[in-house]
C-alpha cells in the first residue's frame, strides 16, 4: 500500500470522527451517523489494502 493510500484513509477516519464528535455535540444525529459511516469507509478501504499487501509478499 502506498503512503498516498495510507494518508487518505487515515484523513478519511479523523474527519469521521471529527463530524461524530460536532455531530455529538449539536445533538445532530444525522451529523453522527456522517460521521460514522466516513468511519466505517475509512476503515473497509484499509482492510482492502491490507488484504493487497498480503499478497504483495
């Protein structure tokens, strides 16, 4: 996996936190559930380039 890649899905996972935390603090549901599934993107598009990296070897 590139530096490139590793980056971005750790960008994507703190923005999701992020919107998860502001969402938390308004009370804005939808605003969590954003949050959340940024989260969870962030979180696939790693495992998929584990699973790359494994087979690179």
């Amino acid at each position: 996996m590139g530096l490139d890649d590793k980056i971005k899905n750790a960008a994507q996972d703190l923005a999701g936190k992020a919107k998860e935390a502001v969402g938390k603090a308004t009370n804005d549901d939808s605003k969590v559930a954003e949050g959340q599934k940024d989260q969870a993107a962030a979180s696939v598009k790693q495992t998929g380039e584990d699973v790359k990296d494994v087979f690179k070897k």
